[in-house]
C-alpha cells in the first residue's frame, strides 16, 4: 500500500510517498480502507517535531526523530477485515475515526474502541473533517466550559476547524454565540450561529466584549489577563490552541493560564483531547447531531491523496476556514 513516511523532522517535503506492506488486524483490531483524512495542527507539529519541548514529554513527539513514520489523525472509510475478537464491526461498514497517527495511508488498523459509525448524512471526506476538531470541540463547550442554555459564550478563532465546530456545539447547547474571526469570515461563522461576529482586526474584543459566561479560545492571541476582563466573575475560560513557536508556544500560553487560575475566581483550563473508547463516544454523539442537522463539518479545501504535502503546508500557514481534507482513490 501507498503511504507518507517522515523518517526525519521538518517541512513537508520531508513527507515521502513510498510503498509499505498493507498491515494486518491483530486481535480487537479492524483493518480500515482509508477513503478520506484530514490535516490538523496536531499532525504538522508531528511533522516539524515542535514545540521542541514536548519531545521531553513521555508519550510525545520523540526527541530525536518522529515516534512515528505515519502520521495523521483524523480518517474515515471503509472496514475491509476484523481480527479476532471484534464483535461491533464487519467488512464493508462505514467507520471514521481519531487515531494517534497512521491515517496518512491507504490503510490502517485501528482499535476496535476508538471506531464509530460514519455519519450516513456526510460524505467520506466530511467525515474525515469531524474527528480531532470536533472531538476537541465537545471536549470545551461540553465537558470544560460546561456550556448551558441561556448563557454568552464568545469563540475567539471561531472560523478555525475547531472554532467552527464551538461555535456549532455552544448553539445547539442553546447558548447566545459571539464569534471572532477575520471579517471576510463574518458570514461564514453567523451561518453556523454566532449573533454577533468582532474583526479581530478592526477591533480587540478584549476591549469591547464584556459579561460573558465563557470564553473559548482557540487562537490563544490575547494576553490572559485582559481576557479574563470579558469574563463574569464565576466564568470559564477555556484555552485550546495558541500561536506556534519552535521552543515552547503554545505549550506556555496554556500552563500560565492554568497558573493564574489557581488565583482566580473564573475557571481557567486547558483542554486536553482524550484518545481512546471516550473519542469513539465523542464520535457518535458527533453524528447524531450531524444527522439531525445541528453540526456540520466546514471545509475550505479538498486535496488530493497525492498533494498532502501541499495540504499540510496550507494548513499550517494559518489561513484556512475550517478544515482541509485530503481525499484517497
């Protein structure tokens, strides 16, 4: 089978296509045809092995070279075998998927408890859109933010692949939305739901937002002193993502959030998007709110299996609304 190895940190033509032997599914695991995937900042920080700090975290990048040759994350096709044990999947269903690498191929074996059933209202490649974004987004709207009905919650990045989705999952919660995002994506997030959209760059929002119950912050752009002013005195302030940095950022963005929380009356915490049979239960309640019309996947940009490398140096330039899939024949 076709798939990229990256034997080496760095750009993305360090991404090589080369021909690998098509795996096996051991016990408990399904062998996946991979029909879609996607391009995340969770793979491109793989790939550039930064920030180079986390390659000192057990479980994490690896110090000297990539953990892994494979990587990828997000992926949805078709089950083609299931090794022994394997009870709740059979040949041909459709499955998608959040993995911790091994999506950027033909195919892939996955644990039986981190696969669900494929939305039958989306597409391969909107399936491919849903997995780390959307289970990151139900993580903070659902889990840490705690969102309910009648509350104001502002998504700052709100027109990213995870931004896309808050703003979605804070609607349907029943919450009032402010968005923000460049202008040129203004239409775009109040078609998802946000009442009220500020250009981040016509205007600070940590000057001109107030009284909201809970931020979530995926750009990770303001100082956090002056965005905990946006926030009622009880209110959460969950923080996702951040600008990248070779050395520490995001990684620093966050812990010093969490730092002076410890000193607040507002909640600050980071979300940390969990792997394992709790992803699969994000996944379905996922595709239910998909088949019922409340979530739908955004997607800026469809590549090729054989322009990923483009892909992925499109994604990690910061410009995309929403998320970038790559398709497989």
């Amino acid at each position: 089978m076709k798939a990229y190895l990256l034997h080496a940190y760095g750009p993305p033509e360090n991404l090589l296509l080369s021909e690998v032997p098509k795996p096996e599914p051991g016990p408990g695991e399904v062998l996946v045809q991979i029909r879609a995937t996607s391009v995340n900042p969770y793979d491109w920080h793989h790939m550039r092995g930064e920030p180079r700090a986390a390659r000192l975290v057990p479980g994490g990048f690896g110090k000297r070279r990539p953990q892994h040759s494979i990587l990828g994350c997000d992926l949805a096709g078709v089950v083609e075998g299931v090794g022994s044990g394997v009870t709740a999947f059979q040949p041909g269903d459709n499955v998608y998927a959040l993995v911790t690498h091994g999506s950027y191929a033909e195919y892939a074996c996955v644990p039986e408890e981190l696969l669900a059933p494929k939305p039958s209202s989306l597409s391969f490649e909107e399936a491919a859109a849903v997995p780390m974004a959307g289970a990151t987004a139900i993580q903070a709207v659902r889990d840490d933010a705690q969102v309910r009905s009648g509350q104001r919650v502002l998504v700052n990045g709100a027109s990213s692949g995870v931004g896309t989705f808050a703003v979605q999952l804070a609607r349907t919660a029943g919450a009032e939305v402010t968005a923000v995002c460049g202008g040129r994506n203004a239409d775009l997030v109040k078609g998802l739901g946000a009442v009220a959209v500020i250009d981040y760059a016509a205007e600070d929002f940590t000057k001109v937002a107030r009284d909201f119950d809970v931020l979530v912050d995926i750009a990770g752009s303001p100082r956090i002193t002056a965005a905990k002013r946006i926030l009622r005195p009880q209110g959460s302030y969950v923080i996702i993502g951040g600008k990248a940095g070779r050395w520490f950022r995001p990684m620093d963005h966050r812990i010093a959030g969490e730092l002076i929380g410890k000193f607040s009356s507002q909640r600050i915490l980071g979300t940390d998007v969990v792997i394992g049979p709790v992803s699969a239960r994000n996944l379905e309640e996922l595709g239910r709110h998909a088949d019922n019309g409340d979530v739908k996947p955004v997607i800026d940009r469809q590549f090729t299996f054989a322009e990923l490398p483009a892909a992925m140096r499109y994604v990690e330039a910061g410009h995309a609304s929403g998320k970038v899939v790559v398709s497989l024949p």
